[in-house]
C-alpha cells in the first residue's frame, strides 16, 4: 500500500534569498532517509513561501519489505558437542536470535564450519520512521544565521510555529520546539487554521485558502498580473527582483503606483535603486526607454484595501525620491576633482591606509594591467585622471549618507562624472569599474575593475583577514567572485585579455611592500589558491562536472581565461562516442608509467627500436604528427586538440591489445615507455585525464 507524505514547516518569515536552499535540504535529507531505509516513492515537490518550508512525497510504501536474513555464529565445534548436542554456547545463539534448536543448521566459512539460521525481519512501518527520524532532520538544516527562541535552545532561522505530517490521511506525531506536528496550517496572518485533511490535498487546500504555495505559480502569478497593469511600459530592472518578490510573498497582488514626475530629472540609476533597494518596486519605463512616473508593488495581499497600500506605498517611495533630490543637488556643487584630497582625510581599511592611498595603489596596478595584459592600445594619461576619480564618490551625500544608495558606489561617480561634463572616456572607464557584465567598457575600465578587485583581495590577506568556514569579515569572497567574472565576462570585448594570476598577485603584493617595508611573500599562494576556489565556484554555477574541473584545474595554469578554453572545449566535447575511449586510453597510459620503475622522463622514443606493427602505426599518427596538435595548442584552440586526440584514440588501443610494453629487451621495453610518456604529454597539454570519470 502507498501514500503519499507531506511535511510542512511553518515559521515566521524566512529571507527570501534562503527559501530555495532550505526547501532543497529539506527533502533531500528526507530523500536520503528513505534510501537509507528501503522506503521507496515516485517523486518529491518541493514548496515555500516566506512563513513555511514544505515537501510533499508522492507514492511513497507504507511500510518495508520483510527481509529473511542469514545470520552466522560460532563455530561447529564450539556450538555443539560430540554427541551432537547444542552446547550453552549453541543455544545462546538459538535464543538470542529467538529461534528454535532445530532451525540451527551448519555451512563452511573460510576454513572452518559455522553455525547459522535464516530469520525473518519483520519491515518497520514508516509512519515510525519518520516520526522518529523528522526531529533530527530538521534540526539538521542549516542556514546562513539561526536563532533560538524557546526553553529547549533548539536552533532554526525563524521560529516554528507550527506542524504538519501526515501520510496519507494519518498525523506523523513527534514535537520540535515545542511545536507539535498535526494536520492544522495557517494562512494569511489574522485569518482561521487551514485544516490539512490527507497530504495529497495540500496544495489544492491552501491554494482554496488563498496561499499560492507552488514557486513557479506563484511567480507565473505576478508576472501575469505585472503584464495586465503595466500596458504599455516596460519593466526595467533586475531579472532576479521577480524570484526575489515571489519568495516576499504568499499571495500575490500587483498595484499600480505612481510618483511625481519632477523626480524623473534625477539619473534614472537613482531612482530604479530607490524602489529596488528596499521596497522591491518593479519600475517602468516608455517605449523609447524613459523612466515612467510609475512603479509596480506586490503585495501580500487577497481583499486587503488596495487604495491604501498603493498610498501607503506612494508616500515611501516619495520620501526617498526627495531624499536623493537632495544629496544629488548638493553632489553637483563640488565638482568631483575637488573631492580628491579629500580622500586623504577617510580610512579605507585600518592598517590599509586611507581612501587616497588606495587610489595611488590602483593607479599603479591598473597602469601595470594595461600595459602587460591588455595587448592593445590603451590611453593611460586618461585611465590615470579615471582612477584618481574612482573613489570620491563614497565623499557623496548619495553614498554616504543615503542608506539604501550605498549600491551605487562607482556606477554614481561616473553619473556625476557625465553630468559635470567631465570626459566621456573617463566616464566609460568609472563605469567598468564597477564590473557589472552588462555594461559593455572599455580595456581601461576593465585594467580599473581587474585591479580595484585584487588590491581589496591582497589587502585582506596583508591584514590576516582571510576568510575561513563561515566567516569573511571583509566580504573577499564576494570580490574573489567579481574578479574571477570579470576576467571571464570581459574577455568577451577585449579579446587580447591574457591575465596571469600569479604576476598579478606577486605586483599587488609588492606594491604593498614598498609602502609598509614587509615582506609578503607567504601570502601569494594563498591568495592564488583561493581564487582558483572562486573559479572553481565560477565553473560550478555554470553547470560544468565536477571532474571536468579537477582534470582541468590538476595542470599547472594561472591564466584563467585559458582554464575556461580548456573546460568549455572538454564539456562540449563530452557526449562524444569516441570520448570515454580516448578517457580509458590516457588512463591506461598513466597507471603504467605510475608502475614503472623506468624514469624516462627525459628519454625521446626511438623510432628504429619500434618492432610491432601496432607501435609503429602509433608513433606515426602521434610523435611524428605532432605538429598539428601543437599548432593548436599555441592557437588556444582546444576543441581542435581534443579532436585531434580523439581520432588517435584507436591507434593507443590498439597497441595496448598488441603490444607487450614490459617485455624483458631492456632496450626495447625502455623505449615502449618511453613513447607512452610522450603520448602522456600530450594529454598533459590539455588535462589531467585520469581525474575524468569512465
């Protein structure tokens, strides 16, 4: 018999940035406890909104399989005596495992004869499993900050204020928190108990209750509302502010607002930050691209009074619009060049010196970037008047004093930069500062963004602030992730990008030693190390195999744009019939020349010792055609590599099927070895294949 199991957290709100990950443990913990279990089922949904986590499993066997098991004991010897007998020892065993003398029967183990007897487990139920399992589950979820809220000091990121499980119709029972599990969920706030009947109801029940529990409904819901309201206007904004709504709320209602239209003479930036940054406003603009004087605001919300909320909203949005009036006709008094002493006067970082040594700094390292890794023209009399620019806008009223603006650190400075006149390439440049992937820059803006990034990195490590578990004081690996897509996003427009890690590193470094005279030299490892974790995490998140990466990631290479050439071409390439081939080839190659005791490292093949057919036909195709692969190689052009490899797959096998490698002519097994090495070489070029899995 089958049922299916739902289990609902109920809490206060949850942040919505930590639903999707909260929900994902949550059933994957239940998931593994079913595998672990013998519990089988058909699927798992995964549900959230802001004040429950739920996951309903469908089909799921009410009960395990009875299982008949051998269980051996002593042996013969010591369970029977010479008449046959079972001794004390025998019938402990009978008793211990409850079954009766003559159910004892003999087989050989090893080299002697044991006693055994086949026993029937009886399977658990598995309402008892959960219900005795589901407390530890869930006190194993784990968040970026929990709380304790009652006498038990149990931890979780909000309080659970209630319950429910149920398989089937029936309540799984078991308490955590103080709060008992039960068939009772809540809905909106101020509304009756929502009565959970039978688990495969839930999400019909609450959606009856006005709460859209299901993420992708929820969502299609508020664009599909934002459609109807905004007409003809556009939304602009962030992409992820819809995913970041849907997870605000649990019933969703979009509501027109508007604003004065003297407010659309302030940058649009300003204004799109001061709905988005705290109010989570969708704006909206024309049709040729112009702020509108409306916004967009969902609320939580079935029957509530609309005209209230869209005034309540208004006059938010309001006093933050006359805020940035403000700060922004006080930025335009002082032109931005007469801010740059003032930087002498803020510390950037304790021990790191103030906001103008961090400019004289990036000078230094972006003029360095320009001139060694960016391969083109760059105008660094313009890149040098940018930098020195780069950080007065955090003298601003806008930054400084306006909370919810503190996201437009650098993308302001290069608006005040336009509106003062300033030149339009060092506004470009204050732009790529800021590294944002979909604002197109220049090779300055990019040497600026490149070395901003590395001089924040290098200056947390000088300090020992490094981020260690949990903890990241200075936020570095944020920036590790800003410098690791920059460097991969811009070599989209700047095609000459080539930057080595380690050098950029060992400059950074080294500019921090002529000012503070220490040494540092300990920290560039480090440092390099944990930027190839952020690359690593760069890969990850666009779906690239683990394996794939370690391959990769095993060959020495600082160049970052280079790994991703190497990884982009392996992943395409993959799916490949001949790929698992040329896979089991390099891996055979390796694990004889790990065995060998032979170092030929430095030993050429010789063609005049090769005897078989099959060696021959592969030191042709390989050694001696080289000359194609390494072209390849020097263009970057992997994929043609791989290829190239692909299609010698065969002639690698081949020999392995023909060949005896370790034959007892010394001469002759030597140079077998030592043609394998080559052929391992230029496997090397691309990747460490044995890290590839069959």
């Amino acid at each position: 018999m089958n049922e299916d199991f739902l289990l609902e957290i109920g809490t206060e709100e949850i942040p919505a940035g930590w639903l999707e990950k909260t929900s994902t443990q949550l059933s994957d913990k239940i998931s593994a406890l079913f595998s672990k279990e013998e519990v089988s089922y058909d699927k798992i949904e995964n549900f959230s909104t802001p004040r429950r986590i739920a996951v309903l499993i469908k089909n799921v066997t009410t009960k395990q399989d009875d299982k008949s098991v051998e269980i051996t004991g002593p042996p013969k010897e010591v369970a029977f005596d010479k008449s046959d007998n079972l001794t004390k020892a025998g019938l402990g065993f009978a008793n211990a495992h409850k079954v009766s003398p003559s159910e004892i029967k003999v087989k050989s183990k090893g080299k002697q004869e044991v006693i055994y007897c086949q026993k029937l487990i009886k399977g658990k139920k598995t309402s008892e499993i959960l219900e005795s399992a589901l407390p530890n589950i869930i006190s194993k979820i784990e968040f970026p900050k929990s709380m304790r809220w009652e006498s038990s000091g149990f931890r979780f990121a909000r309080p659970i204020r209630w319950i429910v499980a149920l398989l089937g119709k029936n309540i799984i029972t078991f308490e955590v928190a103080s709060a008992k599990s039960g068939k009772e969920s809540q809905g909106l706030r101020f509304t009756p108990p929502i009565i959970i009947k039978s688990a495969d109801s839930y999400e019909k029940t609450l959606e009856e209750n006005d709460i859209i529990v299901n993420f992708i409904k929820r969502r299609e819901l508020i664009i599909q509302n934002i459609q109807d309201l905004k007409k003809n206007l556009f939304y602009v904004g962030r992409i992820g502010l819809y995913d970041e709504v849907t997870n605000l709320v649990e019933c969703p209602k979009a509501i027109l607002g508007e604003f004065d239209e003297k407010y659309l003479k302030l940058p649009k930036e300003v204004i799109t930050t001061a709905m988005d940054a705290h109010q989570r406003y969708f704006a909206l603009t024309e049709k040729d691209g112009k702020l509108a004087p409306y916004f967009i605001v969902v609320a939580n919300t079935k029957d509530g009074d609309i005209d209230k909320i869209r005034k309540g909203n208004e006059r938010v949005l309001r006093a933050r619009l006359a805020d940035a009036e403000f700060y922004f006709d006080e930025d335009m008094k002082i032109p931005l060049k007469e801010r740059i002493p003032e930087l002498k006067e803020v510390i950037w970082q304790e021990g790191l010196g103030t906001l103008y040594d961090k400019t004289q700094r990036l000078i230094e390292l972006s003029e360095y970037i320009a001139k060694i890794f960016i391969q083109i023209h760059v105008n660094l009399k313009i890149l040098r008047e940018a930098t020195e620019l780069c950080k007065v806008d955090l003298l601003t009223n806008m930054i400084k004093d306006g909370k919810e603006f503190t996201k437009l650190e650098g993308l302001y400075g290069s608006i005040l930069a336009e509106k003062q006149g300033l030149d339009s390439m060092i506004v470009d440049i204050m732009k790529g500062r800021t590294g944002n992937p979909d604002i197109e820059t220049s090779p300055e803006g990019v040497a600026l963004a490149i070395a901003d990034r590395i001089d924040a990195i290098a200056g947390a490590f000088v300090l020992g602030k490094i981020p260690t578990g949990s903890k990241d004081p200075l936020g570095i690996r944020r920036v590790g992730n800003e410098l690791v897509s920059i460097i991969m996003e811009s070599s989209r427009f700047v095609n000459a990008l080539r930057i080595s890690l380690k050098s950029l590193i060992s400059k950074t470094l080294n500019i921090y030693e002529k000012v503070q005279n220490v040494k540092f030299e300990a920290q560039e490892e480090k440092i390099f190390e944990f930027l190839i974790k952020r690359f690593r995490k760069y890969l990850e998140d666009k779906g690239i195999r683990y394996d794939i990466i370690d391959a990769v990631l095993e060959i020495p290479n600082n160049d970052l744009v280079d790994l991703l050439a190497k990884v982009n071409a392996l992943n395409e390439l993959k799916d490949k019939k001949d790929f698992i081939t040329l896979i089991h080839s390099a891996k055979r190659i390796r694990n004889i020349l790990k065995s060998s005791e032979l170092k030929v490292e430095n030993k050429k093949c010789r063609k005049e010792l090769l005897k078989e057919p099959a060696e021959i036909k592969l030191y042709n195709t390989l050694i001696s055609e080289e000359k194609e692969f390494e072209n390849s190689i020097e263009q970057k052009d992997y994929k043609s590599a791989l290829s190239w490899l692909f299609n010698r797959a065969f002639y690698i096998n081949d020999f392995f099927d023909k060949v005896l490698v370790m034959t007892k002519e010394t001469d002759v097994r030597e140079n077998r070895i030592a043609l394998l090495n080559e052929t391992h070489l230029l496997f090397q070029k691309i990747a460490d294949f044995s890290k590839i899995t069959e």
